[in-house]
C-alpha cells in the first residue's frame, strides 16, 4: 500500500524478550507494532528475544496490523543474526537503529536481500541522532526498498544535551528536516514516544503538535495510549465532509470548464483536491482496517 494511504497513526514498542506483550499485540487497536530487539532487550536476553519474535511472527494472528522488526545496528554483536532473522520473518519492515548514513542502509539492505527479505519488506530507518540529522537527505534517498522514517526523540534529546519540553522546542530543527526527507522522497514518517506515562495532558499535546506538522502518526510505549493517539492522527469527520465538498464542487467546476471553485468561502483549486483526495483515501483505509 502506498505509505500515504496506509494508516499509521499509532505504532506500539513491544520488548521482543516480552512473550506476553507480543501475544497482547494481535488484539490491540494499534495500526503498527515495532517487536523490538534494541533498546527494550537487555544484553543476555537478544537471543531469546530474537526466538520469541520469529516465533510470534510465523504464528500469526496479527490481522492488518503493520509489523516493524526493530534490530540492534550492524556495529553489535547481535545486528547480523537479528537482519538474518529478520529477512524470512515474515514481517512487513525491518527498522535500522541510529542510522547515520546512505551506506548504513545500503549495508543492512545487502545482509537482508542475501536472506530473503522479499521485494515486499521495506526498510525503516530510526533517525536519533545529529549526524542522522545531518544526513537525512541522502539516508532517505539510500535505496528503493526503504518505506520509512521514525524519530527516535530520546536518544536524540540526550545526543544534542536538550530538554523534554511541553512545545518540543529544542527538537523543532531535527522534526523539520526528517519531515523534509521523508516527504522528498515519498517515505512514511512517525513521531517519536511520549515517555511521561502520567502525562494525558502533553502526550495529548503532543500528539496535535505531530499531526500539525505533518507525521502520519507516533510511535508509543504503552498500550494505554493508543486511542488517543488514532484520535489525533485521523482525519475527523468535519474534515472528511469538506474533503468531499472539495472533490464534488471542483468536479463540478471542471466540467463547466472552471479551474478554480470557492466551497464555505475559501478558494479551491487542483492542489486542494488532491489533498482532499488524500484525506479521504486515508478515512477509507482506517474504516477497511478497523472494520
Ligand atoms: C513501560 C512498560 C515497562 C510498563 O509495563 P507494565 O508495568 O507491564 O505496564 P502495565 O502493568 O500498565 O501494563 C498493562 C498491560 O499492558 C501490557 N503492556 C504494557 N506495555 C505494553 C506494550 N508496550 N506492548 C504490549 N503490551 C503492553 C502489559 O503486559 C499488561 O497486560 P496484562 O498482562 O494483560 O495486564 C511497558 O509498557 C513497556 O515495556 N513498554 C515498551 C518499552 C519499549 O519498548 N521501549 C523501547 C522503545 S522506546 C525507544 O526506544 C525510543 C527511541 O529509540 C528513542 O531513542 O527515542
Ligand atoms: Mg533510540
């Protein structure tokens, strides 16, 4: 499905060492899962976890859930035999940690391609770093296979030593230029976690704040978030109404041989269709996914 048209408003961490977690995840109402070999599995755990997500994977069950395989970077003693996994798993993207560079991904993309990863799989790439910030032009253009974005706010507030805060100031620069990469190349972008459990008030905030931007959605760590994430990120039913209003008065205007049509007072032309159009592809694949 093109990255537009698939819904990817709420997109659930799980740790891979967490059987309970992965089980949990075919019956949450998230668009996304990211099974998770990096961060949330400890050292002496990898293995299993890798085992334990193989396993889920292949028994199924997940529906129209979008699975992300999230593996540790080439530069571990793990990130090879998680890509090998990762390959034939089964899973819709592979997500690359900290990636850095063009190359990085031409790396990964070679390890998985020799393993099977069908023409299918697509390659996620975290960007949490400030060289990944640097380079997020070239790191989005780095191969066909690749299908999307993901901020990684945590490691990168620690690299660039910025502050949580409630307007996401200091991480403005970072969120602007991986939206501009993503966008370029027709690549799917999520937000970062809220990490303050506690905090309805700012994860809502926050949530509103990536929608304005322009991310498809935002990455979670608990499922309690999850629906008021798909809330923030869909299209509400007001705007799915004017997107039709759109579509329907434009037509009409063409047909009378009219490039431009007001619709409640405000102007509309040809670039305003198509984002109606895009609203309403969205509205319809949220409805096919969650009917
Ligand atoms: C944060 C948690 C460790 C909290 O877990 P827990 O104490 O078990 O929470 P609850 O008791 O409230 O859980 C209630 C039920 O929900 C299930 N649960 C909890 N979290 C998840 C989850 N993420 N996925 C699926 N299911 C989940 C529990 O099992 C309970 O179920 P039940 O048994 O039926 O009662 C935990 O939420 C957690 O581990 N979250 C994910 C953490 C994670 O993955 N972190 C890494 C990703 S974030 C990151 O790396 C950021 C990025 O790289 C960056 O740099 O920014
Ligand atoms: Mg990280």
């Amino acid at each position: 499905m093109a990255a537009t048209a698939r819904p990817r408003r709420s997109v659930l961490y799980m740790p891979g060492s967490n059987a309970r977690a992965l089980e949990k995840g075919r019956t949450l109402p998230a668009d996304g899962l990211i099974l998770d070999l990096e961060d949330a599995v400890a050292p002496d755990a990898k293995g299993t976890a890798r085992a334990t997500i193989k396993q889920a994977i292949a028994a199924a069950g997940y529906g129209g859930r979008e699975l992300v395989v999230r593996t540790n970077g080439l530069n571990t003693p793990w990130g090879y035999d998680d890509l090998v996994m990762a390959a034939s798993s089964g899973a819709d993207a592979v997500l690359l940690p900290k990636v850095e560079s063009a190359d990085m991904v031409r790396q990964a993309e070679v390890v998985l391609r020799a393993n099977g990863s069908p023409d299918s799989q697509t390659i996620w790439c975290m960007m949490e770093t400030p060289l990944g910030m640097l380079n997020a032009k070239e790191i989005a253009g780095a191969s066909p296979k690749l299908g999307g974005l993901v901020m990684g706010t945590s490691d990168l507030a620690k690299d660039l030593h910025a502050a949580h805060t409630r307007d996401r100031l200091p991480m403005i620069t970072s969120l602007g230029l991986c939206l501009l990469a993503a966008r370029a190349y027709g690549l799917a972008i999520l937000d970062g976690v809220h990490l303050d459990l506690n905090d309805d008030e700012g994860f809502a905030a926050s949530c509103r704040q990536g929608r304005e931007l322009g991310f498809d959605g935002k990455t979670l760590i608990h499922p309690k978030t999850i629906a008021a994430c798909n809330e923030a990120f869909a299209p509400d039913p007001d705007e799915i109404a004017f997107a039709h209003r759109i579509i329907d008065a434009h037509a009409a205007a063409s047909a009378e041989g009219k490039g431009v049509v007001l619709v409640d007072g405000k102007l509309v032309e040809n670039l305003h269709v198509e984002n109606a159009k895009r609203v309403v592809a969205m509205a319809a694949a949220i409805l096919a996914l969650e009917g």
